[in-house]
C-alpha cells in the first residue's frame, strides 16, 4: 500500500497542488415543459463543459504535486 510507504509519504510532505477556483455558479435553469428546449439544453451543456474544464484542471494540479497517479 503506497499511501502507508514512510518514503512516499516524506516525497509528498509539504507540497500543494495548485489553486484552482470553484466551478461557476449555474447558467441553466430548470425546463419548463416536458421536453428542453434548445436554448435550456444549451446552457446545460455550457454549465457541464465549465464542470468538466474545472475538474480536468483540478486533476492536473493534483497530479502535479504528486498527490495522485500520471
């Protein structure tokens, strides 16, 4: 178990990954009808690839600093 290994435990002390700021707050609003309309839908796909983005770049900078896996 690599997380119980006192030589890896002494790579990682004191490093950080870098900041990276909270996701946005929501562009898309509940659908009104049964079925999205166009406009709904695309938000939901522009808050979505904002997520996505934020969450790729969390990952880098953890993996950066050593805290998880290439």
């Amino acid at each position: 178990m690599a997380y119980l290994d006192p030589a890896k435990g002494a790579q990682r002390s004191g490093k950080r990954a870098a900041a990276v700021a909270n996701a946005a707050a929501l562009t898309s609003t509940v659908a009104s009808g049964s079925n999205p309309t166009k406009a709904e839908y695309d938000a939901l796909r522009t808050d979505v690839e904002a997520l996505r983005t934020k969450l790729n770049a969390a990952l880098a900078a953890m993996r950066t600093a050593g805290v998880i896996a290439s």
